[in-house]
C-alpha cells in the first residue's frame, strides 16, 4: 500500500474551498510547484468516499519563531553557531493545491481533511480528464509531453478534437527568444499528430511559413537527440526520425534567376519549388498591397471593374484603338496606355464614369506592384503555386519567407490562407485538417495599430476555422501584444521560459506568484500547458524533434553563391534532368533574349515535364530566320559610241 506524504490542513485564516486546499508534508517529499497530488476522505459523501485531485501552485516552510529577532539571539549573532542554539526548531512544509477534479462530481463541496498521496499515471489521466478521450475504439488523444515529478512519469495527452476541432480548435505558444524553444515545441507536436491523428477523423497536412532565418528549413534531415529524448520519444509512441513528407517553396530572387531561401545548396533543392504569381493571383488581393488613405471608393470602383470585366476577357471599346486580352501585368500596362491615350486624343476627362486623375493613380498603383515584389510577381503571369486541391496526408509544406520584404510577406500570407479556407469550404483540398504555423504572430496580428487585411484574415480563421478544419498555430515572444481575440480563441496555449515584464501584465495575474516564478525559470525542453480538459496549468517535459536545427543545416549545406545567366539557368533545370550539362544550355538559348529564356525555364519548372531538354526548347521563341535578299544584277558595260557617230563625242 502506498504511505501517504502528507495530510490535508484547514484553519481560520487559511480556510479550504471547493476549488482551493492546504497540506502539509515531511520535509523529504517530493512535492513541489506544478505536483499532482490524490486526497481520499474519510466521511462517505452519497454513499461513497469522496477523491480528490489537485495541483501544487504554492508552497510556504514554517517555523515556531515570531520574529527573525529570536533566531538571530538563539545562535549568539552569527550563522555558524549553530551548537549554542538550545534545540533544533521545527520546520513544516505547507502548500496550497488548486483542484482539478473532484470524484463524485456532485454534490460540489470544500475539500474534506483526509491524506494526501503523490499522484500515479492513472490518476493523472482522471486528474487531467484524459480518461474520456484515452478510451479504446474512440481513442483521440495526442501525446504532447511527459508530467515528470516524485518518480511519476505519466504521458500527457491533448484531445484532437480540441486541438484541431471541431470542439475548439487552435494553439498558441509564448515564450522568450531562444529560451522557450517555440519552434521546437511545434515541429515536437506536429510529429505527434502526423503519428497519432484518429483515422476516423480523416487526413491532416500543415503549411508553415519560415519567417527567420533558416528555422524550417531542413525539416526532412536527421538531428542529433540524447538517449533521454529518445526515451521520451518510446514513452510517448513517436518515431524518432524527421518528418518523411516535406516541399518547399519560395520566389525568385528580384533578378528572377535563383529561388530566395536559404535551402539553395543543390544538394537540398530537388524539393524547393519557385512561387510565383501572375496579375489573376495577384489582383484579387490587392487591398493588401495598396494603402487605404490613397485608395478611396472610386479607385476600388475601378478596380473593381477590371477585376469583372477586363481581366481574361475579351475586352473591346469603340473608343480604344485595339481590342485586349489582359492576362498580365504587361497587357494590363498596354490596356492602360490605351485608355489613357484615347482620353488625351479626345480631350475628355471620364472614361465610363471613371475620371482620367482616377485611371493614372490606379495605373501606378498596380503597376507597381510587379517592382515591390519582384521575384514572387511576374510581369509575363507564369503562375507557381502550391498543390491546392492535391495536399498529401502527413505532410509539410513549408513557404520560406523570411528573405522577402514585408510587402511580399504580406501578400503570401493573404493569398495562401484564403487559398486553404476556399478549398477546404469546398471539400476539395486533398486533405481534411490542415494546420497554418505562424511565427512572429504579435508582428502579423497585434493588438494595437491599423486593422490590416493580414489581421483581419487571422482573426477569421481564429473565429470559424475550426468549422471547416483549419487551425491555426501561432507562436510569439509577447503574448500580451497578440490581438486578444487571436490568443483568445486558442483552445490550447502552451507556455515556455517566459519573460519577469511579459509575466507582470494583467493577462496572467490568474496564475499564482510561485507558478509565475517557475514560468520565468523553465528548462528548455519544458512547457506549461493549458487546455480544454484541464481545470488548471499543468507542467511537461517534451523531448527535442528529430529534426536538424535552421543553424545546424546552413553550416552543413551553405547557401548557394550567386552565379551568372547560364549557370543559373543551369542550376535549376538540373533538379529536373541531372543530365543537362553546361555546354548544352549554352547551346539552346543561343542569342535568345533572358526575358525568354527565364519564361521557358520557369514553365519548365513548373510543369516538370519527363522529357526536360525537349520541353524546355519547345519553350523558347523561334527566331525567325532573315529574309533573303536578292543579289543584285550585274550591271551591264554601256556600249561605246562609235568614233565616226555624228553625235558622239569624238567628233
């Protein structure tokens, strides 16, 4: 039989409650700050002993001295005397326990006084109400760490339900930079859902955005982990290996020759794949790129109107010279001059109620789109883009933004998750679940500063997401600075090594002083976790993903240099046909302009045709051959006039 460590203890001042009680314990328990612990009473409540199970989140150590004044007296002024002291003074341990749960449920009752007894695995699992969701044949939990403490190590489990919905759906993690492995803590859990999602609820892939540096960027190579985190790994039922499904995708550089990520070494690109968008990607979320207090009613009428009646159409006007098709940012530029130079040839200043001050500040407006975004934005409208509607299951896709500027950034972010919400809406992905990771969530959705379209969109997936199976997963260093109603709709939020300024705001002060002390001294490797089964916080230890860390990999795999026309164009048609040789580029693109040589090579890409050398030949505009002239006839001597001819000149 177990002994007990301790016994509950009520008085006037320190009365027990419902939600709340006291014990105390031998100064050798193993108790402390986030301890699980059983309390079994001795006075049947409707037939049955009441159990109850709560979580240590304070602790004090008494003695029987009134004042500092006595020990100081008792040990003659100085620390080292201990033998003048007349007696050794008792000392007890006393903490305070929030409840977790209490069996029966009902009546609902202050804790009675009974003995206290350091909790086992199964009572972590009735402790946390795991046991409704850990059940054979209707099994949904997903193991997210360790609660270590008195020799217990019990897995925690997380409801998928309430993780990825339709209950509740979202997470959010907080933590200071460096020390509250973040990152970690989600590449951690996404390998646990990949490996324990139920089958019954259907497929699950995640798009992350690598916002810094190469965080995400080596997700399928193998990182070195201790024999503890791979006793973890066994424990907790993941394999210890990187993730076996990740594509990555970035745009071009501004030069339009190689791809912007820090995954650049041609030993790792056979994965990376361009992204790139044309005027029909770009047009539809333009209000994220242009700025409000210069677009006012009448220039979204306008584009507006090119948007329904210009773009992929035949568009015909009897004041126009020519007919258009615009299915570019270099036709939607022609389409502008035109209309521009019939208003000045008939010296008018509305065309179709729009006012000529109106079409020239919408032109330099979207024209300039394709300059703030080179590289993601082509004039020409070759399009690259994610698998929509063929999303794998377990799989990762990554999109490496951090070297692009926040522009880009933003317009990625909008396009991608409106892409993912209108799919999953229509049931035609390729996957039921998709979970969005985003870094640096307190920059993309803060609580002060303008409404942006960006916010905007995360403050819909946080509110309806979980209806349709996306979920977001946001990350940040100041929870605090996060809109409220992002954070705020996050079933689940995880805490790591948190900052003494962060733990000061209001939006903790629901957590108790010694919880707030341990939050700002965690290990890494160890998260606080709230959730929806869980009455109160509860402390695990998470092992480190099998993964090879952002740093660790650009050591290894140095990013590619910057290399001339030919060697660049070589570059990425190799990752299609490692057979193409340097001479044979050369020998194709010939004189070709590099407009047209960048255009077939980034069709190629983009189809990843079987035959790469013929297809990307196929590509390149024929050069018409020169027209032959014809030679000049030979001109013909002019005969002489004869010596005795009257008129000659000889006479």
């Amino acid at each position: 039989m177990t002994s007990a460590l301790g016994r509950v203890v009520a008085t006037e001042r320190r009365p027990n409650t419902p939600h709340e009680f006291h014990f105390w314990t031998a100064l050798d328990s193993p108790v402390g700050i986030g301890t699980i612990v059983r309390v079994e009473g001795t006075h049947p409540v409707e037939g049955q002993l009441p159990v109850i199970y709560g979580i240590v989140v304070e602790g004090f150590s008494y003695t029987d001295l009134q004042s500092p004044l006595h020990d100081v007296l008792g040990h003659d002024g100085s620390p080292d005397s201990a033998s003048l002291s007349p007696t050794e003074r008792a000392e007890i341990r006393l903490y305070t326990a929030a409840v977790l749960r209490q069996l029966p449920e009902e009546p609902l009752q202050p804790v009675p006084m009974g003995r206290v007894f350091l909790a086992t695995n199964d009572d972590v699992a009735i402790a946390l109400r795991m046991d409704g969701y850990l059940k054979e044949g209707s099994r949904t939990g997903i193991p997210i760490g360790i609660y270590r403490a008195g020799g217990t190590d019990a897995p925690i489990y997380l409801d998928a339900d309430f993780l990825l919905g339709p209950e509740a759906a979202h997470l959010n993690i907080t933590g200071v930079s460096g020390l509250a492995t973040k990152t970690s803590a989600v590449e951690w859990l996404l390998q646990s859902i990949f490996t324990h999602f139920p089958p019954q609820k259907g497929s699950v892939a995640a798009v992350c955005f690598n916002v810094k540096g190469p965080d995400l960027c080596f997700l399928d190579q193998k990182g070195t982990i201790e024999k503890s985190d791979r006793d973890l790994y066994e424990k907790l039922g993941v394999p210890a290996e990187p993730f076996q499904r990740v594509e990555y995708f970035a745009p071009y550089k501004p030069d339009g020759l190689s791809i912007n990520t820090l995954r650049s070494n041609e030993e790792l690109s056979g994965k990376v794949h361009p992204l790139t968008w044309g005027l029909r990607e770009v047009l539809q979320y333009a209000e994220v790129l242009l700025n409000k207090d210069d677009i006012d009613a009448k220039a979204d009428a306008l584009i507006d109107f090119i948007k329904e009646r210009v773009l992929d159409q035949d568009f015909t006007d009897s004041k126009l010279a020519k007919s258009h098709r615009v299915q570019s940012f270099a036709d939607l530029e022609d389409w502008f001059k035109d209309v521009l130079r019939s208003l000045e040839k008939a010296d008018d200043q509305t065309w179709r109620t729009h006012h000529v001050a109106t079409i020239r500040k919408v032109r330099n407006r979207l024209s300039n789109i394709s300059t703030r975004c080179a590289g993601l934005v082509t004039d020409a409208g070759t399009v690259s883009d994610l698998p929509f509607g063929s999303f794998e299951d377990r799989t990762v896709y990554v999109i490496d933004v951090a070297g692009l500027e926040e522009d880009a950034q933003d317009l990625i972010f909008a396009r991608v998750v409106s892409r993912l919400r209108e799919h999953l809406e229509r049931r035609d992905l390729g996957v039921n679940h998709v979970v969005v990771f985003v870094d640096e969530l307190n920059k993309y959705a803060p609580g002060d500063g303008p409404d942006t379209y960006v916010r905007k969109m995360l403050l819909d997936i946080s509110e309806r997401g979980r209806y349709l199976g996306l979920v977001l997963f946001g990350a940040q260093q100041f929870r605090s600075q996060v809109h409220r109603r992002v954070v705020g709709n996050a079933g689940t939020a995880l805490f790591g090594r948190m900052d003494g300024d962060e733990l000061a705001t209001p939006g903790y002060a629901v957590l108790s002083l010694a919880t707030r002390t341990k939050l700002a001294t965690l290990e890494k490797g160890q998260l606080m976790v709230r959730h929806p089964h869980f009455t109160q916080p509860v402390f695990v230890r998470f092992p480190r993903p099998a993964v090879m860390r952002g740093r660790d990999g650009a050591e290894r795999w140095p990013q590619a240099s910057d290399v001339d026309f030919d060697h660049a164009i070589l570059r990425t048609l190799r990752v299609l046909d490692p057979s193409i040789s340097l001479q044979w580029v050369q020998d194709v693109i010939g004189i070709h302009e590099e407009s047209d040589v960048v255009r077939a090579r980034n069709h190629t890409l983009q189809t990843r045709p079987s035959d790469v050398k013929a297809f990307f030949r196929s590509q390149l505009p024929s050069l018409a051959p020169k027209a032959k002239v014809a030679p000049r006839p030979m001109s013909t001597a002019i005969r002489g006039t004869p010596f005795d001819d009257p008129y000659g000149e000889g006479r």
